[in-house]
C-alpha cells in the first residue's frame, strides 16, 4: 500500500509505504498487531496487543501495549480506552526516545530542521473516584515542557487544575507541527498556573516571553 499525503503547511509531503500489516488473535483473548512501513525513507515497526476481543467489539475497557520504532525514534505506549466513541477517563502511560529531533520533522514533511534529542514521557492515571491526572515531562531537541494537571475526566472540566513550564528556540517552528503559519521564528518561554472550579476561573500566573517581548498576567473569574 502506498499513501501520498500533502497540505498547504507541509514544504514535503509525507510517503507511506506500507510493506506488511499482519494481525492475529491469541489464545488469551487478545489482538496481536504487526507493522512494517516506510514513511519519508524511514523504516517503521510497530508492535501492539490489544483487547480483549469482546471489549475490541464493544468499544469499551479496552487495554493496550504497543512498542515501535520509527525511524530513529523509540516509542513505547499502554494503558486503556474506556470508551472509543467518547473517551471520558482513560490510563495512558507512553514514552518516546531518540537521537534527533530532525528525523521525525522529516518523517512530518517539514525536512530535517531543529537540534537535539528526544526524551518525552506523558500520562493519564486515574485513582478509582479521584480525578484525572496529566502528566508531561522532556523535551524534543531544544523545546522543553514540564506540564501536571487534573479534571474530572476528559469530558467534565468543571474543576481543571493546570501548571505549565514550556520553553524553546522557535515558537513558530512548534506551532507549524499543528499547522499554525506566519509566526515569528523567536525564542520563547510560557508559564501558566490555572485553576478552574465549577464556573469560577483562576490564573494564578500567566508570564509569555516571546523573542524580546514579554507578557504576565494575573486574572480571576468568579461564578
């Protein structure tokens, strides 16, 4: 199989050549999934088990261990999807590890552009009727991110609880990824302390410098 994708924000499309797609389900009930493809001259492997196979059919409680490499990078991922339709409070548990951040700007069709390695590990946990918690914590070359937070579930965001330290080289590289264009190439840091309870809002702090410019802010909403 192969697929040619391409957009307005992309200077390379992105080739995917699909060598083989093998699935198998095992005596415990579960999934077995193989990959092996090319994306934009790279080698990708990827290896996952999920199920069991009534809860694939149900779309509901449905856990995961997947592994793979892509390209350069390392990615390891597990967990399990409560609902696939409308996901409210999952456990996601994933890292992705590399060499060089350029392979897999590569790989997105942007060419081999920005420095360093990757080293970035998130999840989502739960504890039984507590919230749900967010983690991130790495960096990909040059742009690092420390975030935590907490809700009620993906689909309840009455009491949200967010504290975020971000910082980089190129903003307007970052943002490119998710398709944001004609913003300036410059260094920047974000960090943000949010706390949102039932309607009331609350930014403890809000501080932006973004190339020579800088922004802070202290804001709260009542109900």
């Amino acid at each position: 199989v192969h697929i040619v994708y391409a957009d307005a924000h992309r200077p390379e499309p992105i080739d995917i050549r699909i060598q083989s797609l093998r699935q198998q389900q095992r005596d415990d009930d579960m999934l077995e999934t193989s990959v092996d493809a090319v994306v934009n001259g790279r080698e990708i492997e990827l290896r996952s088990t999920m199920g069991t196979w009534a809860s694939l059919q149900a779309g509901r409680n449905i856990q995961f261990d997947a592994k793979g490499r892509l390209g350069s990078l390392s990615v390891e991922a597990k967990g399990l999807i409560d609902d696939v339709r409308k996901p409210s409070r999952p456990v996601i548990d994933f890292r992705l590890t590399g060499p060089s951040v350029a392979h897999i700007s590569s790989m997105l069709g942007f060419g081999e552009v920005g420095e360093g390695d990757i080293d970035l590990a998130g999840s989502m946990t739960i504890d039984k009727t507590g919230p749900l918690t967010l983690r991130l914590q790495g960096h990909l070359g040059q742009t690092f991110v420390d975030a935590t937070g907490s809700a009620l579930a993906i689909d309840d965001l009455r009491d949200v609880n967010i504290v975020m330290d971000a910082s980089g080289p190129s903003l307007g590289r970052v943002l490119s990824y998710f398709g944001v264009d004609r913003v300036s190439d410059a260094p920047f840091e974000i960090a943000l302390n949010l706390q949102k309870v039932g309607t009331a809002l609350t930014v403890g702090n809000l501080g932006v410098t973004f190339g020579d410019s800088l922004f802070a802010a202290q804001a709260e909403v009542p109900n």
